[in-house]
C-alpha cells in the first residue's frame, strides 16, 4: 500500500476517535439546514433552484469545517515528537503531505454529502413540490462547485495546522484565514460603499457556487481553486521538511525553503491572474428549473419573427455582469429553440468600447441598462428596475406586437389607494407594472358631474374606505349595464366603496370561513387553491397571499337571473373552504350571438394584496393574480397574457410544516449524527 493511502487512511480513523470531529460535523449540519430553512422561505415564488440555495447555505460553513477538521491533522505530532519518528521512514514529504490532505477532503465530502440527503429527504416528506422538474442530478453542479471550494479550504486548513504544535491555534489561524478575513472585509466594504450589495452583488466566493449550481462553469475560476490549492500544500511540505532536517543546517534550510514558498506564491498569483485574462464560460443546461420560462414569454418569442439585439451595456466588473449575461444567454437558447426570434446578444463596456457606448448614449441608455434593438425601434430597460423573464418579455413584446392601448382608470376620492404613491402603502410597483404590459393609467373621480370615459377599458376601485355617492353609484350602474368592466379590491364586507352594488350583480361579499387554510405569519392566509378559469388557471402550483381576506358568495341576484340577464358567478382562488376572489359576468351568451360586450366584475377579498409593501416583503404570485385579472378584463386573453413564471420556486409550506421542517433538519438529525459520531469515538477510544 502506497504511502499516500496509508497516512490517508490513518487521518480518517484518527478523526473518527475524536470528539470534536463529531461536535464540528453536528454544528455544521444544523447551522447549514437553518441557513437553508430561512433562504428557502425567502426564495419562495422567486427563480431559484432548490440545489442553488442548498449551495449558497453549505458555501459560508464549509471553510469552518475544514478548519475544525484538519487542526489535528499535524498539531498532535509536532507536539508529541512523533513527527520525527514518521520522518525517520524514506517517504516524501509531499505524500505525507498529500496523505494528510486527502483525509480530511474526505471527511468533507461526507458531511456534506449527509447535509445534501438530508435536505433532499426531507423536502420529499414536507415540501415535494420544490423538488419538481429538479432530480438528483440537479444538484450535481452544485455539490461539484462546493467540493471545488472545499479543495482549497482543506489545503489551506492543512497548511495551517503544519505550522503550529496546537490545535486550538491552527483552528484559530484557519478560521481568521478562510473565514474572517474574506467574510470580515467583505462586510467592511459593504459597510463602507454607500450602494452596498446593490453596487457589489453577492461575495465573490457565494456567486462562485450559485453560479456554478446554475450550470455557469468558469475555467478561470476552477483553474484559480486548484493553483490556489497546489500552492498551499506545497508549503505545508515544505513546512514537513523542515522539521524532517531540523538538525543539519536547519537554517539554510529554511531560508531555502522560504524561498521556495515564495516564488510558488508569485507564480500561483500570475497563473491565477492569467487564467482568469484568458477566461471562457460553458453554460451547461442543468435540467433544473431555473432553465424553464413561461408560456406567455414562450408564446412572445415563437410568435415574434426576423432578428432583434439586446445589448447589456454595463461594466465587466459589475456584480451583475455575470447574472445578467447568464440570463440572457437563456433567453437566446430559448428562442432559437423555439424557431421564432433571433436574438443576437452584444456586451458593451463603457469604459473599453467606446465608440458602441457613445451609440448607446445617443439611444437614451445609460451605464446599467438592457438595449432591446429591432429595426428603428428600440426600448431601454434599467437594471435597477430588474432584469427578469416578465421584464425583458414585455420589452420585446413592445418591439415585436403591434401597440395596444388601453386606458385603466382608477377611482380616487374615497381614501384609495394611490397608484402614484412610492411608499409600502402604495401601489406604484404594480402601476408601473401595467405601463410595461402596454396599459395607460388614469384617475377618475366620480364626483360632481364627471363622466365615464369611452375609452375606459376597466375601472379599478383599490380599497376605497367611504362610500360612493349616489350620482356615483349610478354612474357606474350605467357603465355596468352597457358592457363595463369593474376590478374592486375591497377588505370590509359592510361598507367602503362599490360594496353596495355587488349584492345588485350577483357577489355577497361575507366573513370568510377560513376553515383549513395554511398560514405564514399568523395573520395571512395562503390561496393556493385556484379554479380552471382563464385568469386563475394559469397560477395553478403557484401562492398568492392575502391579510385577512374578505369572502365572497353568489347573491340572489346571480341565482335568478335568466336568459341575457342571467349572471353567473364563478369563484377563482380559495383558501380553505372560503371564495376569497370570484367573477360574475352578464350577458355572456347573449353577448357571444349579438356581439354584445358582456358585463364582467372581478371581486377580491384583499385591499392590499398588491401594495408596495405586500410585493417586497415575501414572494408570491400576487402581482401576476392583478395582472391576469386586469388582463382578462381589457378583452386581453389572461391564459396568453399571464406572466406567471414557471420557473419560480412553490414549496407549499405553510407556517405548521415549516417549524417541524426546521425542527427535523436543524435539530433532530444533527442532534442523531452528534450522538452517533460520539459512541464511535468513545468505543474507538476504549479499543486504542
């Protein structure tokens, strides 16, 4: 048996007979799944992959663990005297070296093995929807980009541990090097820099593994890990050899071996410098659902003909130069997939390519933007409005379809909600959101001898808090009977805005029952359970959350209507056994023989459920509830027009499953592997 194997297997039975490798191991399984429980929650309705938070939640602890598992690697024998006992035997330092280093890599791979089936087990029994369209091999990426890091983290763990006879003081050295230094200094600079993560993005070292998980392979960053490596054990052997010729002429020795040290150093910091100059990038589609889009963004590249650019003109040294091209180079596969527009991507430094950035300028767009280019026409997008599937669709939408028009008028002067307004209250985000899907927002106040419009598409009333006049009453009475198109968000079944004329068009609203509903905060309910209507349809395995919403039954008037007057109510989302959102509409055969526009209101339960603050503080399908709902009532067919992302995260856990999700993964298996890794040390112990 080689020297390498033999000390390889050496360094693994020692850990096993040591306490502290269980207590290191149990740690970094519990602190890994909280970290993963909460980033879960948070991702929740946003373009993530499971195996891309799972990476970003081991990525921070695993430099700990390395250091926790190799600060014996050495330290015992330096201290004992053993190493020169080893030394006296003809094998090179560097297999020692080597031995040493493969056994605690394998150590690491293990406990992060044990972190990946755990994960993986315990999202089958709580949460087996966000494990969709996602296998084993999904996570494949992002393991290989963790143990890549964790190459690194054990080198430089064991070079630590050579240069120092206690284990307390190379776990210390260790962690300041691996952990403090990179982590503390990139909190400074967030600190320091008054745009903070928005200028620098995620840690160099965290967008390494989420974009490696995405299936972004780098060859000048896996060049630089192993550089890096080589160069740390390379002066951990030679801190062995020192140690092995300590006696005769020891310090030319260590001069030279100093040397040595220092000019692999410099040469590891050039390689590393000129790998990444000469960089090339595979995009690998990892099957995972971060590779899918929509059926309306779908539908927009198939339909679309003839070319179109789209020119990110940012730095290369932006945080979000990589994100950015990843996703876009998505939509170019996606769409020539599909054989319908050929886009043609372009990236321009503003600080290198000169002459295309003063194009640029002249176009309107500035340093941080998405250019969309066909023909003569063109459409500017700012990254800090973000850069996603629903965005960047529209703008192509707008370059490709003819421009269709219409008019949303909101109701003010009865307390609603402002669609101007920028604060948590307001609901400017899903106004600008509309103005992007095409539509005008107006104002309309009903009051005095102001009229309705012809060219209102629909009038939406956000959570009005007094009640309409009757000469506003009856005005929108008119605009009903001749075929409009009413959208009312409303959180009080008594009194506030329309909410005497709903009984009169077939709604009752009513205290919702909610009986069986699942729950986040305490406070909300989540709406998970959708109808097969054209507006509801399309949010089938995705969540809208709504504060205690109100409920909607059929009045009498929905249930004795016939012929043209007959209206029929049609509930859209529960939650529980309660209609939290329903549709009733008039005339609709009629409407289909005469070509008579039939009436059509839309009833949901939530003033608030699109508020600034309810779109920022927890991801959900809301937005595109609203959008889908204003959609099907300008004429717009809501199963095309929806912007529902299907490459969004839905986990289905509400508050309950949540806390024994935590509890299992965070506590009680940690707490198993603790116990278990201690009896084996204490029976190998008892044995040597």
């Amino acid at each position: 048996m080689s020297p390498v194997r033999v000390t390889w297997h050496r360094t693994i039975g020692r850990a096993r007979s040591l306490f502290s490798t269980a207590f290191a191991t149990a740690a970094f399984l519990s602190a890994t799944a909280a970290l993963f429980a909460f980033r879960l929650d948070a991702a929740e309705g946003l373009s993530f992959s499971v195996a891309s938070l799972w990476a970003a939640s081991v990525s921070p602890f695993l430099p700990a663990l390395a250091a926790f598992l190799a600060m014996d690697v050495w330290s015992d024998e330096l201290q004992t005297g053993r190493i020169e006992l080893l030394l006296t035997t003809p094998v090179k330092e560097r297999e020692f070296t080597l031995g040493k280093f493969l056994g605690v890599f394998t150590l690491l791979v293990l406990a992060a093995f044990l972190s990946f089936a755990t994960t993986v087990v315990a999202l089958r029994v709580y949460a087996p929807s966000a494990l969709d369209g996602v296998g084993v091999l999904g996570f494949c990426p992002a393991f290989l980009a963790l143990m890549l890091q964790g190459v690194l983290w054990c080198a430089v763990s064991v070079a630590m541990s050579s240069l120092f006879r206690h284990a307390a003081a190379a776990a210390c050295a260790s962690l300041i090097l691996l952990v403090g230094l990179p982590r503390g200094g990139w909190a400074a600079l967030l600190a320091w820099a008054p745009q903070g993560r928005t200028a620098f993005g995620e840690m160099l070292l965290d967008a390494h593994v989420i974009d490696m998980s995405s299936g972004l392979f780098s060859s000048g960053t896996v060049l630089s890990y192993l550089f890096l490596s080589s160069f740390f054990l390379f002066a951990a052997s030679k801190s062995i050899a020192t140690s092995r010729f300590a006696g005769r002429g020891g310090r030319s020795l260590r001069v030279s071996s100093a040397f040595a040290v220092l000019l692999s150093g410099v040469f590891s910091v050039l390689a590393v410098e000129l790998v990444n100059r000469l960089d090339s990038k595979i995009d690998l589609p990892v099957g995972n659902v971060e590779t899918e889009f929509s059926a309306r963004t779908r539908s927009i590249l198939s339909e679309a003909h003839g070319e179109m650019s789209v020119t990110c003109f940012l730095s290369r040294k932006d945080a979000r130069f990589r994100p950015v091209g990843h996703f876009l180079r998505r939509l170019q596969r996606e769409s020539a997939s599909l054989g319908g527009l050929k886009i043609e991507l372009r990236f321009v430094d503003p600080l290198w390519d000169l002459g295309a950035a003063e194009r640029l300028v002249r176009l309107g767009a500035s340093e941080g933007s998405l250019v969309f280019e066909k023909g003569r026409r063109h459409a500017v997008l700012q990254l800090s409005e973000g850069y996603g599937e629903r965005i960047c669709a529209s703008s192509i939408q707008s370059l490709t379809m003819p421009p269709q028009r219409r008019n949303v008028y909101w109701t003010v002067g009865h307390g609603e909600t402002a669609n101007d307004d920028y604060g948590a209250f307001g609901m400017s985000d899903i106004a600008r959101e509309l103005a992007r899907e095409g539509y005008r927002n107006m104002t309309i106040d009903l009051a005095g001898d102001a009229q309705i419009p012809s060219d209102c598409a629909l009038i939406v009333v956000a959570g009005a808090k007094e009640d309409f006049s009757r000469a506003e009453a009856g005005r929108i009475e008119s605009y009903l009977r001749a075929g409009g198109r009413l959208l009312v968000l409303l959180s009080k079944t008594e009194s506030g805005g329309v909410t005497s004329l709903l009984p009169g068009w077939g709604l009752r609203p009513s205290p919702a029952a909610t009986t069986g509903a699942k729950s986040i905060s305490g406070t909300d309910l989540i709406v998970g359970e959708f109808s097969e209507h054209a507006i509801s349809k399309p949010l089938q395995g995705s969540r809208v959350v709504l504060e205690r919403p109100v409920g909607f039954m059929p009045s009498a008037a929905a249930e004795t209507g016939t012929g043209a007057d007959r209206i029929e109510f049609t509930p859209l989302a529960k939650a529980g056994t309660a209609v939290v959102a329903a549709t009733v509409e008039r005339g609709v055969g009629a409407g289909a023989d005469l070509s008579i526009r039939p009436m059509r209101i839309i009833a949901i339960g939530d003033a608030g459920f699109v508020m600034n603050g309810q779109l920022s503080a927890r991801a959900n399908a809301n937005r595109d509830f609203f959008l889908n709902c204003v959609a099907y009532l300008s004429g717009t067919d809501a199963s095309v027009a929806s912007g529902t992302e299907t490459n969004v995260l839905a986990t289905g856990l509400d508050r309950a499953s949540r806390a024994r999700f935590v509890v299992v993964v965070a506590g009680a298996v940690p707490l198993v592997v603790l116990l278990v890794l201690m009896a084996v040390a204490a029976r190998r112990r008892r044995r040597g």
